[in-house]
C-alpha cells in the first residue's frame, strides 16, 4: 500500500473575516468626545430654553386637558384632584421651569431654572445665570411653575424613576414624606 501526496501550487484561498467596525462608540470614545454631556458653560443660555419651556407648557395642557391652568383643582376633595397627581407624575420635564421649595441639602433650596435634562436620579437645570446645575431628586420637594401664577409641588423622591419608565408605569396612592 503506497500513498501518495499531491502537493499543489496553489494554496487554498480562505476568506478573510472583514473588521467589521461597531456602530456605536465605547465609554471611552463617548467620554473623549464629551457626547454624554448636554450642554458646556457657554452653550446653552436661558434665552434660548424660553421657547423649549413654552413648548412645555403646551404639552401639560394637552395632559391635563385644561385650557388654562387655573381650572387646576386645589383640594384633594375633587374628583379630578387624583387625575391631575397621576399626570404630573407621569410627564415629561424635559423643559419644564422649576424650582427648589425645600431640600436636605441647604445650598439647593432656592434655584430656579428650566429643565434640560432628566435622569433617573437627577434634574439638569439651566438658571437664570445660565450656569447649569445639576439637581438630585432624592432630597428636593420641587415646584412646577405653569403659567397664570400656578405652582404645582412634587415629591422628587416619586420622580425618581427613568423617565421613560416613569410614562408607563401605574402608580398607587402614597403616604406623603416629609422631607
């Protein structure tokens, strides 16, 4: 029994796997081009959020369904009262002109500006100063300012939630926290 090899000339051809690139960026590379922040020091002015918070203001009265926001019931006693609580948990405050009423932390209590980005755990807001602030919810009692002098107080304790997740989710009745 005699075996024999043919050695060819010719090598076989594999195919080369393409370096096929990733469509997103690595932490790194978001890091290095600064793509997780909103906004530098000179970037984002008040000014230029004003109609960012009229656009705002017109959502909400889509939400609450009202055409002016004074129709906004004050007693816990109406009907509406638990509708319009579980709406503004609901919305989205990308836009929405704030404030701080009471804080754990003492150097909070006071700012005022319009909110430019919401997390899970914080509000980004830009101020008067056009400084941007970042605010933590877990600590604050905020207020909402809509228009005509309304004022609506939250918990930010009960907006710490994703945005997102916070659109979808059912909520129950809560005790209120004091802060």
């Amino acid at each position: 029994m005699r075996k024999t090899f043919i050695f060819n000339k010719f090598k076989v051809k594999r195919k080369r796997k393409k370096d096929h690139k990733g469509k997103f960026l690595s932490a790194r590379k978001r890091l290095h081009f600064d793509l997780g922040k909103v906004g530098h020091k000179s970037q984002i002015k008040y000014s230029d959020l004003l109609p960012l918070n009229q656009l705002w203001l017109n959502y909400m009265r889509r939400m609450l369904g009202v055409e002016s926001f004074t129709s906004i019931p004050e007693n816990p006693n109406n009907p509406n009262w638990e509708n319009v609580n579980q709406q503004l948990i609901k919305a989205d405050f990308h836009g929405a002109k704030i404030s701080i009423g009471k804080s754990k932390c003492p150097t909070l209590v006071g700012l005022t500006g319009i909110v430019i980005q919401d997390t899970k755990n914080t509000f980004r807001i830009c101020g008067l100063d056009n400084v941007i602030r970042t605010i933590p919810k877990d600590v604050v009692k905020i207020n909402i300012h809509l228009d005509n002098g309304v004022i609506l107080k939250a918990f930010g304790r009960q907006l710490s939630i994703r945005p997102v997740e916070r659109a979808v989710k059912k909520y129950k009745n809560t005790r209120i926290v004091q802060l």
